[in-house]
C-alpha cells in the first residue's frame, strides 16, 4: 500500500465518522471543557496580575487561545491530511507581539497546554496541572505581598539634610540607588520596603529643614538587602 492510499483512506474513514452525532457531541463537550479552563486561567491572571497596566484583551486572548488549540488538537487528531496541512500552514506563521511581562508567557503556555490536553480529551491532566499552576501562583504571591515596595526620591538643598533624610529612615529598609547634585540642589533616590509599615516615613522626610519635596513610587519588584 503506497502513502497515497494511506492517506487516502484516512481522508475517507474520518469524513465518514467525523460528523457522527456522537462526533458531534463530543466536539461541543471539548470546545466547553476548553471554554471552562480558558475562563479558569482568566480569572487566575485577573486575580494575580502584578503589573502596571492592566490588559484585558490579553486576558480574553488567553480564554481564545485555549479553545483555539483545543480545536486545532481535534482536528489533527483525527484526519492525516488536516494535521499535514496544518503543521505546513502554521510553520508560515510569525507573532511579533512583544510581551511586556515575563510572568504572560507563563499564561500563554499555561492556556496552549490546557488547549492541547483538552482537544486530546485528558480532562484529568488539565485539571492536575492547573491546580498546580495555582498552587505555584499563590505560593509566589503570598511570599512577593509580604510588604510593599517603593521608589522615593527625594530633592533637598544641603547636605546637612542627607544626615537627617538617613536618621529619619530608623528602622526602615532602604537602599541609596543613586545621587545627583545639579548646582544648590540634590537629588537622591532610595529603593524603600516598607513591610508591613504604613507611609508615615515620607511626612517626616518632607519636614526636614532643607527638604525641598518628596516623591514615592510604587512598582512591582523585589527588594535585596
């Protein structure tokens, strides 16, 4: 039997089973097992987004994607010819999204797995792995909201205000990212965590006599002593 026949004859079994009622059945139960888990990895990037600027139409890509593969995995899955096609018409394609966040390609692979999982019908391995997922994105959170992070900086006149910018800081972790002194006044930046402290630090940096103003920045980092 020469490779035409073979794929010949797997053309003609599944056009001949693949619109079957029970087919049928089976690829809406798919593409809502797909749906489900594509929602459940939305609300897990809603809920753990750390970012800047929230995107949501890269949350909705994630439930899109995840029943995208589901039905690109069926359909090569049951024709040799659809899946030949397939692999030559998606080798062509090329995304150039840039990703700004690291932590987005986790949830890309993360809805491209589950869609793969799901079109081949491993319902068991979806639901494993995306209590693992979460479990690991929980664990990461709690250890990362321990205390809050911030950028302050700081213009003051003299530098007799460095010395009481430093007392001022006491107890509270801080290190001097840079320093920039521009004719009478100074600029200085600090990486301040907070921990559980509130912002009562920045009133008594503004107070000090030569401190001319003070700015605090929130962002989404990690500090080391």
């Amino acid at each position: 039997m020469s490779v035409q026949d073979v794929i010949k004859n797997s053309f003609l079994e599944s056009y001949g089973s693949i619109y079957t009622l029970s087919s049928v059945v089976t690829m809406v139960i798919v593409l809502a097992a797909a749906l489900l888990f594509g929602l459940f990895i939305c609300l897990i990037y809603n809920r753990f987004y750390r970012g800047v600027v929230y995107n949501r139409s890269f949350a909705v890509t994630l439930v899109g994607m995840t029943i995208m593969t589901a039905m690109v995995t069926m359909a090569i899955s049951t024709n040799v010819v659809i899946s030949l096609g397939m692999v030559g018409a998606l080798s062509i394609v090329r995304y150039r999204t840039a990703v700004k966040e690291p932590l987005d390609l986790l949830y890309l692979f993360w809805a491209i797995t589950t869609g793969i999982t799901v079109g081949a019908q491993m319902y068991p391995l979806s639901v494993i792995a995306a209590v693992f997922m979460t479990l690991v994105l929980v664990g990461f959170n709690r250890r990362k909201a321990r205390g809050n992070l911030y950028i302050v900086v700081v213009h003051y006149s003299d530098e007799d205000a460095y010395d009481m910018i430093r007392r001022a800081m006491g107890t509270i972790k801080y290190r001097v990212k840079s320093k920039t002194m521009r004719g009478n006044t100074n600029e200085m930046a600090m990486e301040v965590y907070l921990g559980n402290k509130n912002m009562a630090f920045a009133e008594k940096l503004k107070d000090i006599d030569g401190v001319e103003d003070v700015t605090t920045i929130q962002y989404d980092g990690e500090y080391h002593a």
